[in-house]
C-alpha cells in the first residue's frame, strides 16, 4: 500500500512537469509536501497522520500561492487528508481533482471509498449511466477542456462559412452543419455549469444545522451533520450558509464548518 502511495506522488510530480508546471524544485511548498508524504510512508502514529496532514495543507497552500490549478495537485491533498482521518477535507478535494479531471477512475474510486466513510449517509441522486453515456461530453470533459472545445468549434464553424461565402460546396455545407451542432451541445453543457448553483462539503466532525441563520434557531434534525456530507449553496447570509443536502432537505450551518468546491 504503500508503494501505491508513494507512486500516486510521483505520478503527480510527473503531471506537473507535462502540464506546463515548473519542476517541484521552483516551488519550496511542493518540495515540502513531497518530504512530508516521505515521512509519513515510514512513519508510526501518530506522527505519521501528522505528516500526511502537512503534506496536504502543503498542497492546498501550494495551489494558492503559485495558482496551480492542477488536478492531481487536489488528488494527493485528497489522499493526504483521506490518510490522516480528514474525510470532510478528503472529499472536498477529491471533487476538486474531479472537476479537472473528469474521466480520471483513481480519483472516482477514492471519492467513492472516502463517501463509504462518511457517518451520516444521506443518499444521492445519481445521474443515469444512459444519460451519462450520451451526454459523456457534459460528464467527462472538463470545464475548462469544453471551453477549449467550444472555441475551436466557433472558428471551424466561422471558417466554413466563409468558405461558402465564396463557393457553395455541398460537403463544406454539411461539414459546417455538424460542426453547429457540436458547437452548440458544448455551448449547452457550458451554460449548465455557469448556472449551477455552488456546491460545498462540510468540514467540521459535528455540525448542528438550524432552521435560521443564528444559533437561537431550532435544530433542523434529530443528529448533527458530520463532516463529508456535501450540499448545494442555496444562500448566504450572516456567515452562515443556506444549504440544500442532496436528499432535498434544506437548513442552515455555520459558513466556517464548510468549504465551497471550485
């Protein structure tokens, strides 16, 4: 397990390097997330999930600092934490290395294994493996890739009507038409995104959640909410967040007790 481990860090170490990221060495916080992952490895507890939790913060600051936005920079802060107890923070990466990379499998089984361990089960609503499938550029590609896509689309699509403009050709025409409406799924799937509302995990072991947004409200359920359930950010007010839990039920918890995924 280890050597799993220890070759997830590299992997990621390699990534950077192919993702336009300077060697490790050009950034101290990367450095310092790498020799603590080491000790961690070899080390007992409770140093070892002491480390795992410096290596992770490590990379978080990391992603801050030199603006990273890199997938499997959140992938092994989600592991660090995930190693040293942290599901909450595990989670929250986890769907931060998945927004990135959306087809990625290791980062959709340890999101999945890190879900396992959440305390208060709340069950989600999944979107169909039919509709996944025939829609697999909203579901697979990255925000930013179909972005990408669609831009490229838009001069393709601009090109062969200018070509028409000066010849009317019959393939050109189809050509120009597929490519319309290509564009259009990516513009689609794109407008979908920008108006989802944000999405959040909870942070904190125990959280109570109110009916309002003070603690001089009731309790909205019989159990506080642990750390690792996610939620849909309904509304924000007072340092306190509106949240909808994806079973549908609604309440309000401190903003503090969770983080918002980007």
């Amino acid at each position: 397990m280890n050597k799993i481990i220890l070759s997830i860090f590299i992997i990621f170490l390699c990534s950077c390097s192919q993702s336009s990221i300077s060697p490790v060495d050009d950034y101290p916080l990367l450095k310092e997330s790498e020799q603590y992952f080491r000790k961690a490895i070899t080390a007992e507890e409770p140093d070892r999930s002491e480390f795992f939790i410096r290596s992770a913060l490590s990379l978080e600051q990391a992603a801050k600092d030199y603006n990273l936005d890199n997938g499997y920079l959140y992938y092994n802060a989600g592991n660090g934490w995930f190693k040293s107890g942290n599901i909450g923070r595990a989670i929250l990466n986890y769907r931060k290395a998945l927004n990135r990379l959306p087809s990625n499998s290791n980062i959709k089984n340890n999101l999945e294994l890190a879900r396992s361990e959440v305390e208060n089960h709340i069950e989600r609503i999944e979107a169909n493996p039919i509709v996944k499938t025939l829609f697999f550029i909203h579901y697979d590609l990255s925000f930013q890739m179909r972005v990408i896509s669609m831009i490229v689309l838009l001069f393709l699509t601009i090109a062969c009507a200018s070509i028409l403009l000066f010849n009317i050709n019959k393939i050109i025409r189809n050509v120009q038409y597929i490519l319309s409406i290509i564009l259009l799924i990516f513009c689609i799937s794109i407008l979908i995104d920008i108006s989802s509302k944000e999405q959040g995990v909870i942070i904190s072991p125990e959280v109570i959640a109110r009916k309002g947004d003070s603690e001089g409200y009731d309790s909205s359920f019989t159990r506080p909410l642990t750390e690792g359930v996610e939620f849909l950010l309904l509304n924000e007010r007072n340092g306190w967040f509106f949240i909808e839990l994806s079973d549908g039920r609604t309440c309000w918890i401190p903003g503090d007790t969770a983080d918002l995924i980007d």
